[in-house]
C-alpha cells in the first residue's frame, strides 16, 4: 500500500525507492483504491492500472515492445498491445480491399489509464490520473476485480 503525500494541494503517493524500483523493474501496488504497476523501462517510470482492459488479466509479466515508437507492454493473456505513455491500444491490420499495401499500425484509442510518475530526492511518487471521462480499465479498479473476473469467465460457459 502506497503512502499519501500531500505537496501544493496534489495527491502524490508515495511508490518505493528509485534505486529499490530501477532494480525491480517493476512492482504491482496499491494507490488509494487503485492497483497500479509501475514500470522502469529504458531510463523512464512509467504507471497504469495493473489490470488490462481488455479482459483483466494482470499486466505485471508482459513482455516491453517498441511498435510505432512508443513502448507498450504486451499483455500475457490476449497479446493486445498498450502504450506505456499514453495507455493508448496499438493493432495491425492491412486493408482487405487492397492487398498491395502492407500491414500497418492503427490506434483504437486511449484504452489502459495512466498515472504520472514523479522522481524526488530518490523517492519515486505516484499522482493518480484525473482523467474525468471513463477509460476502459477503469472497469477492474474495484474491490470486486476478482468476481468480475469469475462472473466473465463462467458466463461464457
């Protein structure tokens, strides 16, 4: 569980240590009544909701992709592909119509929130996004995540 901070009226939680985190790479933690995963990937610290959103599955042991220039965590479960900069969703796809041109990289929107991360004196702290519109991960960023879930799976059953 994250530590409340308050610095000139902004909600910054305190995440861990940057050395503790540069090691790690990354950590899943608890922000105010969100699950986070805060990443270190190529000199950055990077955060978003630990859940994808998509289908919920844990964004912890996803693989790091650089597509399009921009670095998106590959989620574990269904292979989608989210900026860790924007929480933006990257697919590729060709044009049916037209087989001369190649596969290209589209965007389906900002799908996966994002939280800003903040470095001082070696302590690393999270402000969480706020974004007032609705992003798709928001959907498992309660205490029921694991009902959800349950309720997902067996419905299709």
């Amino acid at each position: 569980m994250a530590t409340e901070k308050m610095e000139e009226s902004v909600k910054r939680f305190f995440v861990g240590k940057e050395k503790d985190l540069i090691q790690a790479k990354r950590k899943n933690i608890t922000v105010g009544d969100r699950d986070l995963l805060i990443i270190y990937h190529q000199g950055m610290f990077y955060a978003m909701d630990q859940h994808c959103y998509h289908a919920g599955g844990s964004l912890l042991n996803g693989d790091i992709e650089e597509i399009n220039s921009k670095h998106c965590i590959v989620c574990p479960k269904h292979k989608y592909k989210i900026s860790l900069a924007q929480g933006e969703c990257l697919y590729k796809a060709s044009n049916p119509k037209d087989k001369t041109q190649p596969p290209r990289w589209y965007s389906k929107g900002i799908k996966q929130r994002v939280h800003n991360v903040t470095v001082l004196d070696g302590d690393i702290f999270v402000t969480l996004s706020e974004i007032p519109k609705w992003i798709e991960s928001d959907y498992y960023q309660t205490e029921n995540v694991h009902v959800k879930q349950y309720l997902i799976q067996n419905k299709k059953n």
